[in-house]
C-alpha cells in the first residue's frame, strides 16, 4: 500500500475517533444522568401508586386490573335506578375512578376497557341519571 493511503486512512481513523469522543458524555455526566433517571422513576412509581387528580380537579383512581370489576357489567349497570343512594351505587358499580360536582350535583365517573359511564345525583343525593359505557 501507498505511504499516502496509509497517512490518508490514519487521518480518518484519528478523526473519527475524535469525533466519537467528543459525543460521548465525561464519567460526570453520566453519573448526574443515571442519578437523575433513578429520581425521576422514583417519582413515578409514587405517583403511580397514588390517586391523582385531572385538570379539573377530580379524583381519578387507577382502573381496576380486575375484569369482573362491578362497573365492568353490563348486568350491573342495568339495575341501576332513578332514585337510588349514592351507598346502592356502591354496591352495584363499586367505586368510581372521578367523581365532580357540577352546580352542587355529583357525577361520577367509570372507566372500562368499553368505554366510559357515569351517574349523575339529584341535590339531595340521589341518582338522576345514568349512562352506560358505550360498548358491551
């Protein structure tokens, strides 16, 4: 091989080599990277554990990993009625993922893998109305 391919190719190893270097990060900062990534999971893992609430102020619960979940029944939405005590909804549906006040009326809210339903309560806290999940 040619002197001057030689020389031509040590230039090129050496400046890719450099450029290598130059984009990886010091030990420093790694290090602050790694200690950064272990905080922010922490967090995450205490904010999934925990109920949050939406940007309406809700409270929003995780939805239930079981699928026999009440409100995930269509049999158990049927047996809802005009009239009932938030305590009857309870029972039937289990409880809800958000609930809100809307004017001084509760409304809450189911989450299913079917969609969403929700109960809405009378002043004096009762239910006025239901609607199901969209899609049994």
């Amino acid at each position: 091989m040619k002197p001057v391919y030689l020389l031509l190719l040590a230039c090129t190893c050496t400046a890719v080599m450099q450029a290598q270097a130059e984009d990886m990060p010091s030990r420093a900062e790694f290090d602050a990277l790694v200690h950064r990534v272990d905080a922010l999971e922490k967090q995450l893992k205490s904010m999934s554990a925990a109920p949050r609430a939406d940007t309406t102020g809700a409270l929003r619960v995780p939805l239930s990993a079981n699928p026999e979940a009440l409100a995930q029944q269509p049999a158990q939405w049927k047996k809802l009625e005009p009239g009932m005590s938030p305590e009857t909804v309870l029972q039937y549906l289990g409880a809800p993922q958000r609930k809100m006040t809307i004017n001084g009326r509760a409304l809450w809210y189911y989450d299913t893998p079917h969609g969403v339903g929700s109960v809405l309560f009378t002043l004096d806290n009762k239910v006025s109305s239901t609607q199901e999940p969209p899609r049994w």
